[in-house]
C-alpha cells in the first residue's frame, strides 16, 4: 500500500511539475508577443506584412522554437530526476493539541 501511494505522490508532483513549466514557457512567450509582437505584425495574416516584419516574424518563430525546445528539455529533465526519489504527498496536514484545561490547555 505504502508503495501504491509513493507512485500516486510521484505521479501528482510530476504532474503538477509540468503544468509549472508549460505556464512558465508559455507565459513569458505570451508576454513577450504583447508586447513586442508589433515588430513583427502579430496577429496579422503573413501575406499583409512589410518585408520587415515579416523578418521579425521569421527570426521570432526561431526564437520562438528554440525557448520552446530548451524549455520542454529542461522539464523533460527534471521529470527523470524525480525518479531517482522517493516521494510522498504530505497532503494537508492540522495538528491538534489536546491537554488539560488547568495546565493552560497544552501538554
């Protein structure tokens, strides 16, 4: 059973990993695009855009390729590290206190 659970644990953490990554990755490439997508027409049809921009587009998807490539590496990674480990969720965890009331409540 302990062993059932320590795979249950594993398997959240290296879930919850990966979301953490994706919304890294993702996040700073979404905010990057706001905020600089304008010099390379994001958002308009390639066809419409002035050889300039469609540079910017070109060296943007390359850049874009590459954060994404070295971001799910270094994910891939961490997932295969947390093998070599064993894990177990301490979930939520309330400790409670019980004493006698003439010693002020505690033990």
């Amino acid at each position: 059973m302990r062993n059932n659970y320590e795979d249950f644990s594993k398997r959240r953490l290296e879930n919850n990993l990966k979301e953490k990554f994706e919304t890294i990755i993702i996040g700073s490439l979404s905010t990057f695009e706001e905020i600089f997508g304008h010099l390379w027409g994001h958002g308009i049809d390639y066809n419409k855009l002035s050889s300039e921009q469609k540079e910017f587009r070109d060296m943007w998807k390359d850049v874009r390729t590459t954060i994404l490539d070295k971001g799910n590496s270094k994910a891939r990674a961490a997932i295969n590290e947390l093998g070599q480990y064993s894990v177990s969720w301490n979930r939520y965890i309330t400790n409670f206190t019980i004493g006698d009331k003439d010693n002020g409540g505690s033990k």
